[in-house]
C-alpha cells in the first residue's frame, strides 16, 4: 500500500528526514515514537505534501502510484488522511459544510455522485455516535473554541466520515483524558478492517494497548533507528530512548 | 502556500469583460449649462428638475475635488466626459420580446437569465442598460398594492410631486463634490414608493451595467418607505471591460418614515482594471439614509468586489426615536485595487441605535480602507453603536487600513468598537486541502466564512451570489 525508499526531507536547507525506509501493507497499523522534533510531524506532513519541504532524495509509492507527483487534495482523495497534531480553526465555516465540501470532492474524485442532504445527515449522525460527540459541534465553526479533546475527537470524526485508506494519527492521544482516549481509540478500532492501513504517532505506550499495532518504529534525528513488535513500546516506557539512541550512535561512530 | 503561490491565485482575469455592441445616442463630450439643459430636454422633464440641476451644477462650480480618502488616482477630467448616452429604442418594451435581443444576451453572459428569475425567484427587474431602464417587470402586481417601481426619468413625468417632495432630502444638491456633479447631471436610475402599511411581497432589482465607452455613469435612485412599510431591495452589476478609467458617480437616497423599515443590498461588480490597474471604473458613491419617523430602519449590507476605485460611505441618519441604522459590509480588493469604503451613523433622536459590521479582504496589491463615523449628538440620550472592524490580508503585498471616527455629544451614551486583522493562513488551506478540497474552493470557503456575518444580512438569492462572486474574484490559476 505505501512505500517509502530512502526519503530524505529538508526545510529551508536543513535536512530533517534523513533516509527514511517503511512499508506498510494494507490492514496493518504502524506505530511510530520517538523524542521531541525527531520528525515524526514532519513525515506526516511530506505524506500528506504540506507546502515548503523539499524532497532530495528518496520515493514515496501508494497503491503502485508515486505519490510525489500528486496535490496534497488529491492525495487526500486517493485515500490518505491526516488527523493533525494541532487541528486548525476556520472562523465562520461550520464544521458540517467542511465536512461536507470534503466529502462530496473525494467521492466526486472517484466518479460518485454527491450525497444528498438526507443521506449525508444520516451518515453524519451514525459517526458522530462513533466518537460521542453531540450534534452541536456539526454548526459551531471548524474547531472554533473546541477544547483540545474536542478538536481531536472531531478530527476521528472527520476520518469516519472520509474511510480514508491510510489514516496517520499524529498524536491524537495527547490532550485527552482517560475517558476520551477510551472513546477516540474505540473509534479508530471501529474503521480497523483489512484494507485500511494506518499510522500512528503518539509518545506513549498507553494508546498503544487500546490501538494495537502491529510494528512500532523509533524516529530518531530523522531515521528509523528500530523497529520491532509492540513489545517495543513497553520498553521505551519503562527505559526512554536514550538506550537506542546512544547504541545508534555508537554503531554509527564504529562504522565510521 | 508560498508568495508566488498566492499571487497566482489571486490574479484572476475579469470574468464579464465584453462590451455589447448597442449603437448609443451618445452626447459629445464636455459639461455646461447647455449640456445640462439638453439632457433635461431629452428627457422631458418638467421646470422645477431643469432648475434643481441648474442649481446644483452652479454650486458645482464652486466645489474642489475632495483628496482626503486614501485613494490615488491620476486627475479626472471632467470635461473630456460624455454625459448622456442611450441605447436606442423608440418605444419603451412591455415585455422581454420586445427587448434587443443583444442586451439579453449580455444579461445570459452574467448569468442573470431575466427571465428565468422573474419566474423562479419573484424579483422584478428594473434593468438600468446605459443609463435609461430598458426593461420592467412584475409592474402590475406592484401597482396592485400601490407600490411604485420604476425608472427615475419615469417618476419625474409619472409623480412629479413625490420627486419634488422627497429629491435631495437626504442628500442635497450642495453635498459634497461628486453628488453635487450627480444632481447637475443624472440620467436615470431607479425609483420606489411604498405606501403606508404595505409590505413589499418582493425583493426589488436592479441590475445595472455600464456599457458605452468613455460615459460618464451617474444614476440616481431614491426609495421612500411610508409609514409602517417595509421593502427589500437589491442592486447589482457588472461592467464590460475597457481601456479608459470610467467615472461612476451615483447618488442613493433612502427615507424612512415612522415604522418603516428599507433593507438595500448591494453586489458591485464593475471591472476593476486589469493586473496593473489599468481601465477599471472610479466609483465615487453617495449613498445615505434618513430614519425619518420613530422607530423606522434602515440597513445597508454591501459586497464590493470590483472597481478600481471605490469611495464609498453607505450612511444613515437616525432621526426618529428609536430608529436603527445598520451598515454590514464586505470588501474585496485585489490587484491594484484601492477601496475607501465605511459608514457614517448619525444619532440625532433619543434610544437610536447602530450596527456596524465591516469585512475588508485583500489581496495582490489591493489597499483596502474603512472609514467610519459614528456621531452621537446632543439630544440622542441612550444611544448605542457597535462596530465590528475586521480585516483579511492575503498575501505580503496588499493592505488594510482602519480609521474609526467617534464623536460623542451626550453622556448616556455607549459606543463600542472591536477591530481585528489577520491573514488567511496556509495552515487553514492546507487543513482544507487535505481534506479533498481543491485550493480555490479552501481559499472560496475560508473567505466566505470571514464574511460570514455579513452574508447572512444578505437575501437568500443574493448571499449566493455574493459567495459564488467572491469565489470568482480570488479564484485563479494556482499550480
Ligand atoms: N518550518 C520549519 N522551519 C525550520 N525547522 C523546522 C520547521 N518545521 C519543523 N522544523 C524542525 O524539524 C524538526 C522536526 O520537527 P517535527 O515537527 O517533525 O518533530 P516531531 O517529531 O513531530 O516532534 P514532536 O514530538 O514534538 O511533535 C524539528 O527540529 C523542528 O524544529
Ligand atoms: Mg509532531
């Protein structure tokens, strides 16, 4: 499903990825970790082709096209959503027109008519149960005044209504409370199925025993420096990543 | 989203840029006593209007050019303009058959299907073609209720006794320079009587559109709502493009008597100039209402997209007791356009109250300025105004300027004034975009959303235009 060879990123010159390898193949779901500003965020965003990052080296493939080459509206139409670490706020559009709008452009891109009021309210309804949210926030303006949990809950909403075919979390975790997690996790179990791929960012194992992975990866300065199964993530739980890094670093030394 | 990015997206060309080719009966250039008087002729008008013009063209003369807004425009020469031009038709049309087929074709381009929206929407048509209202609709039902909608020239032969009541009540023929050089020289322009206790069934329209090369544009228009009436009415218009700056100057008079209420709404589209600012149209306008009566209304909502230069300060005078002014207006330059455009509300009776609501977008090289005064005189015990100041910036280039005045005259006064500037921001765009929206509907959303509170002032119909216009005002050619 996505593929991802040696991508290297930078920002005004600075290189932040810096020879990125992931496969992720339909069904699974990946956990990604790692330390502050190590560029998780930032892969999410080449993912999804965020203006102002430049591609030096590398590819990225998704579903055998190159993903490179395509808008970031028409990324999101062939399938990939991003449920963002700071969801923006968009005064005076209501969050069911953005919903809508969003809608009706993906499945206008794959030559499906728009819904219709009825139906599009009715589909709305069943998937603001999902994530228990109450119908007030479908005419308050996009995340206007939301609380952090409600901008993260909205943006699950958002991923249920879309059925994107790989999702990337990126910290959806952060900000919520117990209960809320419990609530966002259930939803996002709920869109698991065999053809939806997903990519989760998050700093803490906890998510991690409600969403289930089935790889974990450490981002570290821009690189995958391990990877394993979710055992993985109990470890750095209860031992950080100095461990890792200081081991890759001691490689990386030795080989030089 | 990058400079080069924005850029491209907010250059646009001119979607309505044709010019219909109707042989015009079209004076020579210059202005006198003579050309005054001709145009008067031409138009049969009885004594008192030839004098009314006289009059103000003579203190015309005394006048200057007024500088003090922020625009910048090269000198006008007033003399170097034709002032009368009309489409030749013999006899005026009864129905859309008998209309030159040309100028329908020219409302199809705009897609304003005459004939469609008599039918679909109930709004009769008062179309103003070069300066003489060529078509009319919807008249017999109006007349049913004692309404009266019809062109000025109309009025002036139909009930001189309403024009010589009511013209330059509101705004005198000594007002300021260019409603001074209107009252000399207007050709037509729209009127409306509603009488008292009558409720207006309709949204009343008028579509207005430059046409002829090288005229100068003045209509002149004035609503009266009796007591206890009410009435809706909407301007529109786009403009074929052109090379030379076109003068538009248009005078509006709006009265309200005791427990009336007149909402005027208001699209203008006319052509902006191109990229570098070139041929757009100077729309120097004078708009202004009189709350006469208790407890009467009066609201402007306004969504300005075109011109080069709009100078433009839709006002009420709030007179009666407990009359309330309103003023909800959206702003758009891009390009080289330059927009100096707010309001002025003036409490003279006691418990008045105003609202303003101004939206400012700007984009390109667009300079975009509000100009407001609210003015609470002695008299006015307890009343209130709040402004709402809020300006778009898209893009490094543009500006957006804020000048509030406030003159309080009496203690129980409450003025409140909020003001705010920020950019569209490419966090949003791209929220958006990731969402599957293509980067024209982002920014046409986004901006729609700023505009919000003041599009929902707007009548059904015309709220959708209105986005659908701001949407092809910003739309362009983003890579
Ligand atoms: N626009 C930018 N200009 C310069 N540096 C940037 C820019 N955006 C990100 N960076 C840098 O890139 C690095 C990676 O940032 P990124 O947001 O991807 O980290 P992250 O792994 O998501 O961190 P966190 O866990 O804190 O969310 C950081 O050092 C950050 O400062
Ligand atoms: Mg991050």
């Amino acid at each position: 499903m996505l593929e991802i060879k040696n991508l290297h990123a930078s920002i005004d010159g600075k290189e932040i990825l810096r020879g990125i390898n992931l496969t992720v193949k339909p069904g699974e779901i990946h956990a990604i970790m790692g330390p502050n500003g190590s560029g998780k965020s930032t892969l999410a965003s080449v993912l999804t082709g965020r203006e102002g990052y430049e591609i030096t080296q590398g590819s990225i493939s998704f579903e055998n096209h190159n993903l490179l080459e395509l808008a970031p509206a028409e990324r999101a139409q062939a399938g990939i959503f991003l449920a963002f670490q700071y969801p923006v706020e968009i005064p005076g559009v209501s969050n069911i027109y953005l919903l809508k709008a969003a809608l009706n452009a993906v499945r206008k891109a794959h030559g499906l008519t728009e819904l219709d009021a009825m139906d599009f309210l009715s589909l709305v309804k069943e998937k603001l149960n999902l994530v228990e949210m109450d119908q007030d926030f479908l005419y308050r303006a996009v995340n206007e005044g939301f609380s952090g949990g409600e901008k993260k809950r909205n943006e699950i909403l958002q991923m249920a209504i879309l059925e994107p075919k790989l999702a990337i979390l990126d910290e959806t975790d952060s900000g919520l409370d117990i209960d809320a997690l419990k609530i966002v996790s259930h939803g996002v179990n709920a869109l698991r199925s065999p053809d939806r791929s997903m990519i989760v960012i998050t700093h803490y194992q906890r998510l991690l025993d409600y969403i289930i992975p089935d790889y974990v990866h450490v981002l570290s300065q821009g690189r995958i420096i391990k990877s394993g199964g979710r055992e993985l993530a109990k470890e750095l739980e209860a031992q950080g990543y100095g461990w890792i890094t200081e081991k890759n670093t001691d490689t990386e030394n030795k080989t030089q | 989203m990058s400079q080069a990015a924005l850029d491209t997206l907010i250059s646009q060309e001119y979607k309505y840029g044709f010019v219909t080719d109707i042989e015009a009966d079209t004076l020579p250039c210059g202005l006198n006593e003579d050309v005054i008087r001709l145009i008067s002729a031409k138009k049969n008008e009885p004594e008192f209007m030839l004098n009314w013009r006289l009059q103000a063209f003579r203190h015309w003369l005394t006048m200057k050019e007024p500088h003090w807004s922020s625009t910048h425009y090269s000198p006008i020469d007033y003399q170097a303009i034709s002032y009368y031009s009309a489409p030749k038709l013999k006899n005026r049309p009864k129905s859309l058959a008998e209309v030159d087929p040309k100028l329908l074709q020219t409302y199809e381009k705009l897609g304003i299907p005459l004939h469609e929206r008599e039918i679909l929407a109930g709004v009769a048509v008062d179309a103003v073609f070069d300066s003489v209202s060529v078509a009319t609709s919807f008249k017999g039902k109006l007349a049913e209720l004692g309404i009266i909608f019809c062109s000025f020239s109309e009025a002036v032969k139909e009930h001189p006794e309403l024009i010589e009541k009511y013209l330059g009540t509101v705004v005198p023929h000594t007002d300021n320079f260019f409603a001074s050089l209107n009252s000399a020289v207007f050709t037509d322009g729209s009127f409306v009587y509603i009488p008292k206790g009558v409720r207006c069934p309709m949204e009343l329209s008028t579509y207005f559109r430059i046409n002829a090369a090288n005229t100068g544009q003045f209509e002149r228009t004035l609503i009266i709502a009796d007591e206890g009436s009410y009435v809706s009415y909407l301007e529109g218009c786009t403009a074929p493009m052109r090379d030379e700056n076109q003068l538009h100057a248009a005078v509006v008079e709006l009265i309200a008597l005791d427990n009336a209420e007149i909402k005027y709404s208001t699209v203008q589209n006319w052509y902006p100039g191109d990229e570098e600012g070139r041929g757009g149209i100077f729309n120097f306008v004078t708009k202004r209402g009189l709350c006469r009566g208790i407890k009467s209304k009066i609201s402007w909502t306004q969504v300005e997209t075109g011109s080069a230069i709009t100078w433009k300060y839709p006002s009420v005078i709030l007179e009666g007791d407990y009359s309330v002014g309103e003023f909800y207006s959206v702003a758009l330059t891009n390009h080289r356009q330059q927009a100096d455009t707010g309001t002025k509300m003036v409490h003279i009776g006691k418990n008045t109250r105003s609202t303003i609501i101004s939206k400012g977008i700007a984009a390109g090289h667009g300079q975009n300025a509000y100009r407001g005064l609210v003015k609470i005189l002695k008299n006015a015990t307890n009343a209130r105004n709040y402004t709402q100041c809020d300006s778009l910036l898209m893009g490094e280039h543009c500006g957006a300027h804020t000048f509030p005045y406030i003159e309080v005259k009496n203690k129980t006064a409450q003025v409140e004034h909020e003001a705010s500037t920020s950019k569209i921001s490419a966090d949003q765009l791209f929220y958006c975009q990731q969402r599957g929206i293509s980067t024209e509907d982002a920014v046409s959303m986004i901006v729609n959303g700023f505009c919000k509170a003041v599009f929902r002032e707007l009548p059904m119909e015309f709220a959708v235009e209105a986005q659908k216009l701001l949407g092809v005002s910003l739309e362009g050619s983003i890579g």
